[in-house]
RNA sequence: GACCCUAUCGUCCAGUGGUUAGGACACUCCCCUUUCACGGGAGUAACACGGGUUCGAAUCCCGUUAGGGUCACCA
C-alpha cells in the first residue's frame, strides 16, 4: 500500500474510446487501486475546437460502465484541478515563463516558441520496458536533419501537447505515468522538459498496444475498437474489463476468469508483457458468455431488464426470473435476450416458417398434438418432472419415438423449433396457458 | 531515412539453460441430449531465420528479416 501513488488517465475528447484507452485507463486504474494510490482522470481538450460536452461523456460513460472511479476529475473535484487543459491556461504561462527565465525557450522566426533540446544521451528505467537508452544527439528527422526543438506554444497561444502532458503531470503530482507504448519515444523529450523545469521525472510505464487480429492497426471502424459496441452489443462490463486486463497482462498462472478483486490484488505492471496484444473478439465473447452463466439471476435480470424494455418485450413480473432462469446458460450477448424469451410475453405469437414446415407439416403432427394435449389435460402436478415422465409414458403406449411429440410440442407451445428445454418452459408457461398454445396451433394449421 | 520497442500454436497467456514446449479462445471429432446451447473427453496447431556462447538453448549474445512506434505550430 501506497496512499502517495498518483496516476492518471488523461484522454483526449475525441468522441469515442477506443479499447486501448480504455486498457491504459484500466491500467492505471489496477495499479492505484493495487497500491492504494489515487487514479487521476484530466481531459486533454487543449487546441481541440472548444470543449465539446458529448464528446467528453463518451468519456465518462465508457469509464463509468467498466467501473473506473476516478478520485480527482470532472465531477470529482480534487486539490489540483481544474481537470480540463482548456481550463488551465495561466498554469502553463507560469511553466512556460520559468522556462523563458532559464533561457531554455526562445521564440522562432514565426513566433512560435519552442524548447530548445538538451540533444545528449539520455537513459530512464521503464517500468515495463526495461532500460531504455537513447543518444538524443543522433535523432534526425526523415530528411535526415536533425530533429528540430519541441514547440511549446503555437504562434496563435495554443499550448502543445508534449508541453502541457508534462505541465500537468507535474502540477498534479503525478508519481507514475502509465500510457500506450506510442509515447516510448516522446519520453525522452518530456524527461528533458522535466530537467529544464527542475523537477524529478515520474516513472514511466509503456504498455503494449493494442492491434487488429491480423496485426494491422486498429481504427476508429474496427470491430471492437469504441467502447461504445460493448455498450450497445450486450457485454457485460465485468467480462470486457476481465478480458482487456489479460490483454498484456497475466497472474503468471492458468487464471482467466477472475473477479475484479482478484485482478486488483494480483495485478502488476512488471507482469505486463512489451509485446503488441492482437485483439480477439471471439474469446472477449467466451468470457461475456461465462460471465453471463455464472453469475446470480439478480445480476442477469438487472442487465437483462434494459433489454427487454428496448424491444418491448414484457414479462409479468411474477414469471420473469423463471423465464429468465429459462435461457441464462445459453446466453452469449444480452442483445439475445428479448428474442429468447418473446414468446412468453404474448399468446400471440408467430409462428416461424421454418419450424412450422420442419415438425408440423410432417404427416401425424397434429394428432400427436391432440393426443398429447389431451394426456396433459390430467397432469397434476404441471412440472417438468412429471411432465417428461407422462409424455414418454405416452410415447411407449403408442409405440412412437417420444421425439414426435417433442418436436411438435415445442412449435406448439412458442413458435420456435429452437428454445429451452421443452418440459420446463411447459411448467414456466402453466397447464392452462400451454394447453391454450397448443389448441391455438391445431386450429391455425388444421387441414 | 534516424531512433526506439517487439518476435512461442490462427489469437491471448505461461514457459527465463535440460519440459513429451503447458493453459485458454477458435477449429475438428466423440460423449451427453427433445431442439439450440452448456458440460465432459479427444485431436490438429508454435519456439521467424542465420550465426555464436554452452556438455546442452524457446530461454543468453550478435546479425538478418518481419511487425509496431516516434521523429508536427495533432493529442
């Protein structure tokens, strides 16, 4: 435990999240939380055509939905705020003017001010990369010149990223700066802007990016790529946060479906790999669809209910969790729901063409069904138990395969040849509601 | 072009001098079974290449190749 630990998750409002923010915010969120420390969320709005309020609640909402609590933020308030670049203008004038005192910045022919850079060896200890040694006397640029020094200030006042990055890391006491390995080369040149400050320089962690399956970048279009699919395709946040965190990262042993607890006392940025991770949808669906099974039927109706109310599927309350209960195994995005268990909803329901020519146009399907009707018209009790013994029992006295009845049974009872297990959604629908069905079906498809 | 990072099954993750190179997803097959799933079992599949070091390299070193990144008055 170390209450000093500061990190930060520090976004550009761009109008999504993509799944390698997300992960660095994850990152930074596991080692604060590991070590006790506090997770710092700024919104680096700096030069970006104003402050755009929706942009930023894409923000929000995706950090929110994975449960990242950020404890100084928008919203959060904190010590060394304000959390918004656009917000802190006489901050970086300060910095700047210390540098302009130093004489480590000077104003070019355009006006512009730039850093003039140090261009000697330089060398830090990353916390995932290993030592990372760099003679900055040797970078040139792709004309083979020698790189030129870092804009601070645009001629029109704006502050520069680099600049301002490092600003606020220092001006929010940020003591570890966890972020995507596309920073790894920046970092030299932000240790020298701490030097030319006088400040001792965090420590720095770069972790892997994320790309495609195939390797190739990942873009704004890719599959996967905003948080917002995950939102609107059914994910459940606990399984998209345990499969982001296995991404670069392991316990070292076979675990892989671990609660969030779990994931936070074991987690470590030493144990995070230096290797891009390629991004898996498929095996990000096993690990919602195992979520979705295990957990309590609490869980499953809470995230299930926003679901059905979208598709306008309502189940009497006194039935929900039973029809829930019904189709929770087989589950692999929460969009699936509502067509699940439609059926139940209405006695009105369609009849899918299919189903219908697969079992009740095959000759006999009818009379198995008033046979069966009738056998059931006596059962007591109407459960799944009894259910399945009377229908076999059936089966045997008329020498048929009890699949006739089943097959048929099933059309009957929700218009689907695919669904739960036919005994037990009989007993969810109730003797008189499952009798109604099939009466309703010989009649709709009588000769 | 310069500089930096990386390189184990298709993918994710183990394995840091001696292993039949392990687990997971995906895929194939079998079992279970009233459908679809779940579950159980089995199987296919990898150390990029070339040099070293060593009695012995996936593991250490060098090179090559490949991939990624940075070199903005973008963030």
């Amino acid at each position: 435990m170390n209450p000093e630990i500061r990190v930060r998750f520090a976004p550009s409002p761009t109008g999504y999240l993509h799944v390698g923010g997300a992960r660095t915010a994850l990152f930074n969120w596991l080692f604060a939380r590991h070590h006790g420390g506090k997770f710092i969320l700024r919104i680096e709005d700096t030069d970006r055509a104003r402050h755009h309020e929706d942009a930023v609640q894409v923000i929000y909402d995706g950090l929110r939905w994975l449960g990242l609590d950020w404890d100084e933020g928008p919203h959060a308030d904190g010590p060394h705020g304000p959390y918004f670049q656009s917000k802190r203008e006489t901050i970086y004038q300060r910095y700047a003017d210390q540098l302009i005192a130093a004489g480590r910045v000077y104003a070019d022919e355009n006006g512009a001010l730039r850093f003039r850079l140090p261009r000697q060896p330089l060398a830090f200890d990353d916390m995932v990369c290993g030592r990372i040694e760099v003679d900055r006397s040797k970078s040139q640029n792709r004309e083979g010149e020698l790189e030129a020094d870092m804009t601070i200030r645009r001629a029109d006042g704006g502050w520069i990223f680099h600049f301002v990055n490092v600003v606020d890391d220092i001006d929010m006491r940020i003591t570890h700066v966890i972020r995507g390995e596309d920073h790894l080369s920046n970092t030299a040149k932000h240790i020298e802007l701490y030097q030319a400050l006088g400040v001792e320089p965090p420590r720095f962690g770069h972790i892997p990016l994320i790309l495609n399956k195939d390797g190739s970048k990942m873009s704004k279009r890719d599959t996967g790529a905003s948080i917002t699919s995950y939102l609107d395709g059914g994910y459940v946040p606990e399984a998209v946060l345990n499969y982001f965190c296995l991404l670069g990262w392991s316990p070292k042993d076979d675990r892989e479906i671990m609660p969030r607890e779990e994931i936070v006392a074991r987690f470590d940025l030493a144990n995070v790999n230096r290797k891009g991770a390629h991004f898996d949808l498929a095996k990000c669906d096993w690990f919602n669809a195992q979520y979705l099974q295990q957990m309590p039927l609490e869980r499953y109706r809470e995230l299930s209910a926003p679901w059905l109310a979208k598709a306008g599927v309502a189940l009497p309350a006194g039935q929900l969790d039973a029809v829930l209960a019904l189709e929770k195994m087989k589950v692999t995005h929460l969009t699936e729901v509502p067509e699940r268990v439609a059926f139940f909803a209405t006695e009105d329901f369609p009849y899918e063409p299919v189903a219908v020519e697969k079992t009740l146009g095959k000759p006999g399907a009818l009379d198995r069904l008033a046979q069966l009707a009738e056998c059931y018209a006596g059962v007591e009790p109407f459960d799944a138990v009894t259910l399945e013994a009377k229908l076999k029992e059936l089966a045997t006295t008329l020498a048929v395969k009890p699949a006739e009845f089943i097959h048929p049974a099933r059309v009957a009872v929700s218009g689907r040849s695919v669904g739960p297990s036919l005994y037990h959604m009989l007993e969810v629908l109730g003797k008189e509601r499952a009798l109604a069905r099939i009466a309703r079906t010989r009649r709709e498809f009588a000769a």
